[in-house]
C-alpha cells in the first residue's frame, strides 16, 4: 500500500511540473505575437502608441506586474482598451505568455 501511495504522488508531481508554465517558450510567443506594440523588453514602442493615441504600460512596471496571471490573459485573450484581442494566443501558448511577462520585473 505505501509503495502504491508513494507511485501515485510521484505521477501528481511529474504531471504537476508537465503543465507548468514556460517562460522561455512565453518569450518565443511574446516576440510573434506582442513585441510589435509592446517592445523587446515590454517597454511600448512609441510610434505603436502615439499612432494608436493612447498611452501603452510598460510590462515592467508595477502595476502590470502586480496584476493576477487571470487578469493578464483576459487582456491578452478579450483585449484591454484599444489592445484587440489577441485569437493566436490560447492553451498552454497563454500561460507561457504570461510567465514570460511576469519574468520582466
């Protein structure tokens, strides 16, 4: 029986781990998908915002960061503002995103 029990929480942790978010792969997809308006480093591109005329956050800054990774992927996924919603961006992709955003403190 404790052979069983100690088998079945190993498999929780590996599949635990397996679904964990990748900030590197967050990156790959960030830069298809985001780095047009929002910058290499989540800084927003100046041209992006002054054309769009609004006024981007910085990823970096505190106020996006303390944001829950709930929050975040609404805005990826539904748009925030005059941001459209971005449709190429789901699943494991989404998590990844926001890993990496939350790597840019």
């Amino acid at each position: 029986m404790r052979m069983m029990v100690t088998v079945l929480a190993a498999l929780a942790l590996s599949a635990t781990g397996a679904l964990a978010a990748d900030a590197k792969a967050g990156k790959e997809v960030y830069d298809k998908s985001c780095k047009s308006c929002h910058g290499p480093d989540g800084a927003p591109v100046a041209a992006i915002a002054k054309m769009m005329k609004v006024e981007m956050k910085d990823l970096k800054s505190a106020e996006v960061q303390k944001m829950s990774d709930a929050d975040i992927k609404t805005a990826i996924t539904d748009g925030k503002g005059k941001m459209k919603p971005i449709k190429t961006v789901t699943g494991k992709s989404l998590d990844d995103v926001v890993a990496y955003v939350k790597t840019l403190k």
